[in-house]
C-alpha cells in the first residue's frame, strides 16, 4: 500500500537519511529506540492551504496505545526498508470537511494511516518516523487533514501539521525537545490558526 499521495520519494533510509534520535516509553515505561527519517512531502504553509488540499477534515480519537495499532512495513527486493506507517482507528466526534465519502458519519471509526511505524530488527522493536511527525496520544482529541491515497485509505497530510490537538495547552513531545524556534513558531501559528477557524465545531465536541 503506499501511504498517501502527499509523500513522495524518499521513505527508504537508504535515500531518505536519518535525522535524529529517541526514545519512546510504553506503558511499562520501558524505552523504545525512535529514530526521525527524512522524507519529501507536500508542505502546506498556511490553514487556508491546508484546508484547500484536504478530501476530509474530522475531529477524533483513538483509544489504542501506539505500540497496540497495526503497524506495517514493506521491503525492497534488498531487503532494505521501503516504507512504513501505521494504521489507526479513529471515532470520528465531528465531520468539518468531506468532499468524497457521503456515508461517513459522527460517531463511525475510521481507519487512517500514521507516517510512523514500529519495526522489528534483532528481535527489538524500533519506532521509525518520517521527520518531526508525533503518533496522535490515545483519548486526546484532534483534528485530522486527511487525503487518500491511491487504495483509497487516508492519510495524514502535512507531516507534523496535518493534524492538530483541539486543546492548545497540549504541545507534541517534538515541540517540547526543539530548540529550533523557527520550527516551534511555524508550528505554533498554524495550530492557533486552525483552532481559529474551525472553532465552531471544535466547541461542540464534548
């Protein structure tokens, strides 16, 4: 399956690099080794933008720990990895955009897939991730932009700013760690914006 057609070439450790590293803790606290691949995708700068190349907009949740979701990977015939995410259900607390699935409705699950993964290589699990992207935190609501793909699933677009907490004192894990103030403030505006624009719904949720 690919992930989504937002991303393009560059999935592979071999082509993408690798940008940096972590640690995840479960829920025994044990640490997971994190490693961030860079990867090329469509960026979208402004909430406009944003809202413009999205076929859903939806509020949700999962109620599944990262490590508890389907996670897959695919090889090269070299055996080196060609792609990897993760495949999420959401409840879907509010519908803000749909362009293409007329059946969908408030309260369904919906199936979407992650830019981030867990591999296993020498017997230990290993979380890899495309650049600054954070798996969504179970019973925290968001709002997700999602596209589909070309098998018809969704997919988070935007990286790290394709989805949102509805709840601005909330920052992601890779906000907290940065010192990049660039990447904070980039970040920063466009959640404000979201949260601005889509306000209406996003109060509605309880």
């Amino acid at each position: 399956m690919k992930r989504g057609i937002s991303l393009l070439i560059g999935l592979t450790i071999i082509i993408g690099g690798i940008v940096g590293y972590g640690f995840y803790k479960n829920s025994q606290n044990k640490a997971i080794e994190e490693i961030s691949i860079h990867a090329n995708y469509v960026k979208y700068d402004t909430v406009d933008e944003l809202d413009k190349a999205s076929e859903l907009i939806v509020v949700g949740s999962t109620d599944k720990a990262f490590l508890d979701r389907k996670h897959i990977t695919t090889y090269m015939p070299n055996k080196s990895i060609s792609d990897y995410y993760t495949l999420t259900d959401i409840k879907i607390k509010s519908i803000i955009k749909n362009i293409n699935d007329t059946t969908l409705k408030q309260g369904q699950k919906l199936e979407i897939i992650e830019p981030a993964g867990v591999i296993v290589e020498d017997n230990k699990k290993k979380i890899f991730k495309d650049e600054s992207y954070e798996p969504i935190t179970p019973n925290i609501n968001y709002i997700f932009f999602l596209k589909k793909n070309t098998e018809g699933k969704y997919s988070i677009i935007n990286m790290y700013r394709g989805r949102f907490e509805t709840d601005n004192s909330i920052k992601p894990k890779s906000l907290q760690e940065t010192e990049d103030s660039d990447f904070n403030a980039s970040y920063n505006k466009m959640k404000s914006d979201v949260l601005t624009k889509y306000s209406d719904k996003i109060s509605k949720i309880k």
